[in-house]
C-alpha cells in the first residue's frame, strides 16, 4: 500500500510539473485534484491548511510540495514528491533555455512568450478560486477572501497584513463561537 502511495505522489507532483505554465501558485488546483478528488489523501480542509502553513513558511512556494508529501507519506513522501515536483521541471527549462538560445530572433518565438501571460494570469486566479474553496465554509471566510482579493488588487499592501487581519479576525470568530477550528 506505502508504495501505491509513494507512487501515486511521484506521478500527481510529477505530471503536474510537466504539464504546468505559471510557476507554483499555478498548480495548486491540479495538486488539489490530484491530492483530494482523485486520490483521496487528503481532505479539502486540510488541502486549504497546507496551502496557508506552505504561503507563509519562509522560503520557496514549492515548499507546498514537499509538505504535502510529508503528510501524506512522511519522509519517503517528502522525498519523492521534492524531487517530482523539482527534476523533471529543471531538465526541461534548461534544455528550454538552449533551444531558445539558438532561436532567440525568431519572430514566432517572441509571440509565443507574449500570448504566454494571459495564460499565466488565468491559472493564478485559478489556484485562488480553487483555495478560497476549499478554505472557506462560512460567511467570515467568504467575507475575508473577497476582502483580501480586493485590497490586494487595490492597494501596494504587502500581502503578510492581509494574512495577520485574517489570522485577528478568525482568533476572534473562533473566541465568540462564530467558527469552529476545521
């Protein structure tokens, strides 16, 4: 059974990687697929506590990764879903990077990575809509999620005071019985 697992994450972590444009944040609603809907490791709530405790961890966002990996299998899972998630990606940009060296005045090449952004702009709102889903489940979160959204797309706030309003605002719901720890 550990080695269906072990193999299950290599696979989700490996072909998401593979098949991804937009860095990171961009695959959190495949892994979410993969993690909760597909394989059944984990549940959305606890989907949603990975992806929070992976965004405010100092260091890279694919921490995510390897933490959920960790959860899912410990040390093996961590390892496997680490290495998934960075090798394959890795051989790829760099042989990226030598082809397109050779081709950097080609005109068709310059189009591609312009007609890139949008794309990478519609999988980044995909993977906040796919976790304020799986985060939120009463009028408070909705209410805090559609505030964030707002005032970051409004303001030059660093993100962490959005995370502290929203740590404050939920130590206090919790304290008053509006929510329950998930």
């Amino acid at each position: 059974m550990k080695d269906d697992v072990i193999w299950g994450l290599f696979t989700a972590f490996a072909t998401a990687a593979l098949f991804s444009i937009g860095g990171g944040s961009a695959l959190i609603p495949e892994f979410h697929r993969q993690l909760v809907e597909v394989n059944g490791y984990m549940t959305s709530p606890e989907f949603a506590k990975s992806v929070a405790l992976a965004q405010i961890a100092p260091g890279p966002n694919m921490l995510l990764v390897s933490l959920m990996g960790w959860q899912v299998a410990g040390l093996p899972g961590l390892l496997v879903s680490t290495f998934a998630i960075v090798v394959p990606p890795s051989l790829i940009a760099y042989f990226t990077w030598r082809t397109m060296e050779r081709l950097k005045d080609a005109a068709w090449l310059n189009a591609v990575k312009v007609g890139l952004a949008p794309l990478v702009v519609g999988l980044m709102l995909a993977s906040g809509t796919i976790t304020a889903r799986a985060a939120d489940h009463d009028a408070i979160g909705y209410v805090l999620t559609l505030g964030t959204a707002v005032t970051m797309h409004f303001s030059k706030r660093n993100p962490l005071w959005m995370i502290a309003t929203g740590a404050i605002v939920g130590l206090i719901a919790h304290r008053l019985g509006y929510m329950t720890v998930i």
